[in-house]
C-alpha cells in the first residue's frame, strides 16, 4: 500500500458525499473520515522509524517538464499525516449539533480540503507540494465565505489575498530551483543535492519564507489571522489553526532551511527576533480580549510563534519540540474553539463577562474545559508540557535572551487562559448561565477523546517523539552537510 492511498480516499469521499443529500452527508462523511484515520493507523502500525522514506510512489505525471507524482513519508511526514487523519474526524464530530445549509457541500469541502493538506505533507515533488498547497487552500475560502460570520466576505478575501500571495512566491521559488536542479526535476532530492551561492540561496529563502510566515502566521504577516478566525464557522476555525497553519511549519523544515541553508543562517537572527516578538506580542494582546474566539486566535499567535522560534533556532531539541507540539497544538486549540462553539451555540454570545457559574450547572463540560485549558498552559503531565520544554530548550540554546522573553509567554499564556476559565466558569450563574445545559451525545464524546489526547500524550509522549526523531537527525545533517559544502 502507497501513500496515494492516503491521498485519493478523501477525494473519493468527497465526490460521495457531494452527491448526497444534505441530512446524511455528515454521517458519511465521517465514516470516510475514520476510515482515513484506520488507513493512517495502519500506515502507522507497519512504520519503521528511521529516516527512510516508506510508502512512496513515483509516477511520471508530467514527464517533459520533469513533474512526477512522487510522494512518501518519513518521520517528519508521518507525525503531520496523524495530525490530519486524527483532526479531520473530529472536526466533522464537533458539527454534529449544527445545521448547514447546502450540508453536503461543506462537508465535501473538508474531505478535499483534507487531500491538500496530505499532499503537501507527502509530497517530495515540489510541484505537487504547489498544487496540494493551493488545494488546501481552496476548500477553506468557500467554508469561510459561505458558512461564516456577518463580515465573512471582507475578512475571508483578505485572507485569500494574503495566502495567495505567499503562494505565488513560493512558486517562484519552486520554479528558480528547477531551473537550478541539473536534471531538471521538481524532485526533492535532487533539489536538496543542488548547489547554490549565498546570492542564489537568498533568492530561495525569501521566496520560501514569504509563502510559508503568511500561513504560520508570524509577525508582522499575521494581522489576516484573529479577524478568520473569528469569523470562520467553528468547523473552519479548528481547520485552519488545527492543521492549516501547520503546512507552514512543516514548509520550513522540509523546503525552505534545507534548500538554502546558508541565506538562512544570515537571516537567522532576524526570523528568531520576529518569532519571539510575535509569541510575547499575540500573549499580551490574548489579554485584553474579551470575546472567546478571538483569544483563542491570539493564543494561537503565540504559540506558534514558539513553534517556528523552535524551528528556526535549528537545535535537536527545538525541532524535535515543534514536531510534537504541532501536534499538540492541533489537539488543544481545536478542543477550544470547540468549547465555545458549544458556549455560543447555548449563550448565543461569546463575551467572556457576560457569563460565568457555567461549572455549577455544567460540571462534565467544566472537567474537560479545564483538561484542555491546563494541557494549553503547558501544565506537567499534559500533552502541551514535553513540547514547551523542548522548545524553550532550544530556543534557549541559541541565545538565552531570545528563551527568556520567549519564556515569559508561558506565564502570561497561563494567566490569560486561567483568568478566561475563571470568568466563564466560576462564581454565581446569571440569567445567562443558568440555563446552560451540560454536555451529552456527540459533544461529550468529542471532548471524551480530545481529554484523552491531552493527558495520554502528556504521561507518555516518547513514542511520537521516537516516530520523528531518526527523520530530524536526517534533516540537521543534510542541513549542516550542505551548509558546510557551500561554503567550502
């Protein structure tokens, strides 16, 4: 079995679906859904973690300008293909209590929206790593400008704005290293294998870079995010931070650091700088927020910034830390937004100070508020803790100010978060509050296993660290390897 199993099951899934009538489109689509997760698990079950690439297929697609449908997975890929596999159906689980007009397009559009992303996290042909870039982004436009807030329209063609242009950069780049590559390939490999001056490496790196800090986002690229988040569907909004932003962290590990190694490290210091403003930045404007959403989409800001901080300080820890904690991530920020789009959906508000007391009349709900909240903040034993370490490990062993300021988000993520538990959560109801109803059916089972993730994840978090750690060993190599070839 190849990974274009993997690839072309949604796509299948989603022409189904399409077809269906809107009442059972959202049972179908989740049963393609697992069964996507089962095919993963599988993949998983028979994965040796080395470096090697598994799975693979290599298949002329374009043979006379050297385009290959050519794509595996390693390590690195394996981690973001659970993330999506693992997401994907308990995103559609989260909106089981809503009603969609045209249901079956919209549930049609997160199973080809879910082809995309595992495109881009498999693919090795850069060409095909375009064309599920732009697929993935496709999807989202219309889940937000069709099924979102009163300013969708505005905020979602900003949005596509934005991430277009990135897009278009990174072509460019794709393109100058194919023209660059002796064999004139799209290949991966062949473009790891090729040499670059310093001047042509810079041209790459910023092309690259452009495309990929846009969809992270990181400052000052990010102003596009708080205002999608907010006004995406609940679904859009745990799609978009649950997954989306991951294409471009994992962009920078696998395409941009090792193709120019050398434009990186000159502008290291400054991708560092804007990483670690952006997570003290979004931490202290996630305090002033008084809408629940819109934290949230602030929190993610940061925490993200931790993760490229990570990456960027180019140390085993931090991308061994940014490979689980975008998993983590995934996991906590998806089980927020979830919680209130079950707060909104009964309170019809998500104004942070017009509740509270929910706890004494929605005990279940109030136990997993909390178990996402504390595995958000980092709490030991939670799966956001192991994540947070090592990446302030490595941001630390790069410069010890730049982990010191990065540092300080971890308390002020902690006092934003807390202070928001404690104002919805606790004291005397209100005329609001007192009718909130406590979880049941599909909501309590998708907190159930979001719950389960957090802490199974924090006591034992060795064996997704085990599944990436030969691929990033591989990747610093080919990275230091290339570096030092350049430059001799």
């Amino acid at each position: 079995m190849t990974v274009s199993v993997l690839i072309f099951l949604p796509i299948i899934a989603a022409l189904a679906v399409f077809l269906l009538k809107n009442e059972i489109a959202k049972y179908v689509a989740l049963f393609f859904a697992v069964a996507e997760l089962a095919v993963a698990g599988w993949f998983l079950a028979n994965f040796v973690p080395d470096a090697t690439i598994q799975y693979s297929i290599n298949v002329p697609w374009i043979v006379k300008m050297g385009i290959y449908f050519n794509a595996g997975i390693d390590g690195i890929s394996m981690v973001m293909v659970l993330l999506t596999t693992l997401l994907v159906p308990l995103i559609i689980l989260t909106t089981y209590k809503h009603t969609y007009k045209n249901a079956s397009a919209f549930y049609a559009l997160i199973l080809f929206m879910q082809a995309g992303l595992l495109v881009v996290f498999t693919a090795l042909d850069g060409f095909l790593f375009y064309v599920g870039w732009e697929a993935a982004l496709i999807p989202i436009y219309f889940i937000c400008a069709m099924w979102g807030g009163q300013n969708r329209i505005r905020v979602t063609l900003k949005f596509f704005i934005y991430t277009f242009a990135g897009s278009l950069f990174m072509l460019v780049g794709i393109i100058y290293l194919y023209m660059q590559a002796p064999n004139g390939t799209y290949d991966l490999m062949q473009f790891y294998a090729t040499k670059l001056d310093p001047a042509r490496q810079n041209w790459v790196f910023w092309s690259f870079f452009l495309a990929f800090a846009i969809k992270i986002p990181l400052f000052p690229l990010h102003t596009w995010q708080p205002d999608t988040y907010t006004e995406a569907p609940s679904a859009g909004s745990m799609l978009l931070a649950g997954i989306m932003l991951k294409m471009g962290l994992y962009g920078l590990m696998r395409w941009l650091i090792p193709n120019a190694p050398i434009a990186f490290l000159h502008w290291q210091n400054l991708v560092m700088i804007l990483a670690v403003i952006g997570v003290l930045y979004a931490a202290i404007i996630a305090f002033t927020q008084k809408e629940g959403k819109r934290l949230v989409a602030y929190s993610s800001i940061s925490h993200v910034g931790l993760i490229a901080a990570g990456i960027f300080s180019l140390t085993l820890q931090g991308t061994q830390g940014a490979m689980i904690q975008m998993l983590n991530h995934g996991i906590n920020v998806v089980g927020l937004f979830f919680i209130w789009d079950i707060i909104s959906r009964q309170m019809n508000t998500m104004d942070v100070n017009q509740l509270g007391g929910i706890a004494k009349v929605a005990p279940k709900f109030a136990t997993a508020f909390l178990i996402i909240v504390l595995g958000t903040v980092a709490l030991p034993l939670t799966n956001g803790f192991i994540g947070e370490f090592l990446l302030l490990s490595g941001v630390y062993q790069y410069s010890f100010w730049f982990g010191l300021v990065a540092g300080l988000s971890i308390i002020f993520g902690a006092v934003y978060m807390l202070r928001m538990y404690k104002n919805v959560m606790q004291g005397e109801t209100n005329a609001l509050t007192a009718s909130f109803v406590d979880v049941s059916g599909s909501d309590k089972l998708t907190l159930i296993i979001i719950c389960i993730l957090i802490i199974g994840i924090g006591v034992y978090p060795q064996p997704i660290l085990h599944l990436s750690e030969a691929a990033v060993d591989k990747l610093l190599l080919t990275i230091s390897t290339k570096a030092m070839n350049v430059t001799l």
